[in-house]
C-alpha cells in the first residue's frame, strides 16, 4: 500500500513541478511628434511639445518565491522658435521614440535559474532650420529624448537585472 502512495506522489509532484513558477511580461511603447515654428515678414513665432511615457508590470508566480519588474520611462521635448524683421525663417521638427521589452522566468524543476531578459530601443530625430538669403531674423530648433528601460527577475537563487538608458538630442540655429 505505501508504494502505492509514493508511486501516486511521484505521479502527481511530476505533473505539478514543471508548471510551479512560470512568468511571462511584454510591454512595449511608441511615441511620434511633429512640430515647427515659422514667420514670413516681421513677428515671432513658437512652438513646443512635450510627450512621456511610464509604463510599470510586476509579477509573480503562484508560489510568491519568483518577482518580476519592468518598467519603461522617457520623455520626448521638441521646441522650436523663429524671428523676424523681414524675410521667411522656420524649423520644421519630426521625433519618434519606441521600445519594447520581455522578460520570462521559466519555471519548473530545471534547477537554478534567473531567467530571460530581452530590450530594445529606437530614437529617431529629424529637423530643418530654414531661413531666406537677404532676411533679417533667426529660427532656432531643440530636439532632445531622455529615457530609461529596467529590469529585476528576483528568484530564491538570485537577482537577475537589466537597465537601458537612452539620451539624444538636435540643436539647430540659423539666422543674425
């Protein structure tokens, strides 16, 4: 009879095991932005924009032995500005910021393990400071992305971590 129960137990703790602490995360964001700032003739003229992203998961498995966190944060600031006395001066701004991340912890019987960790981040910044020959006046245009991708798979056998910074910025002037 005893064999019987250890042969069940063996059975069951088999099938149980494999599926004990198994966390899957994805995030991922994107941020587009145009802007621009001109003045044809006498006058001033701006423009500004100001995006952010802040994105948060945290998990668990069922036993609470295994965390997960990720998390992304960024900030997209475009400004743009033109003065003039006569003449066309302007900028003309385009900005893009996207990433993603995965994390996986695979659970099981495998032994030690501190799991998966996969980022990925895009910036692309384009801008056009335009100004007529014989005018008098300036334009003046700043891109500029600061941001930052985090990690943290916690297991019984360790900490598994992952940071990603990103910073870029454009400045362009012309005129006086």
């Amino acid at each position: 009879m005893q064999k019987k129960w250890i042969m069940c137990l063996a059975v069951v703790l088999a099938l149980a095991l494999p599926s004990l602490g198994y966390v899957v995360s994805n995030q991922g964001f994107g941020i587009n932005s145009d802007n621009g700032a001109g003045i044809v003739g006498a006058g001033v003229a701006a423009s500004s924009n100001l995006l952010a992203v802040n994105e948060l998961q945290q998990g668990s498995d069922k036993t609470g032995l295994i965390r997960t966190v990720q998390a992304e944060l960024g900030v997209l600031a475009q400004g743009a500005a033109a003065g003039a006395i006569d003449g066309f001066f302007g900028v003309t701004q385009q900005g893009s910021v996207s990433g993603g991340q995965t994390q996986m912890y695979p659970g099981g019987i495998g032994g030690a393990s501190l799991g998966t960790q996969f980022q990925g981040m895009g910036v692309d910044l384009g801008q056009q400071v335009n100004a007529s020959q014989n005018g008098h006046g300036m334009a003046v245009g700043l891109e500029a992305v600061v941001g930052v991708q985090v990690q943290l798979i916690a297991t019984p056998w360790g900490v598994n971590l992952n940071l990603q910074p990103v910073m870029a910025s454009v400045y362009d002037a012309v005129g006086l």
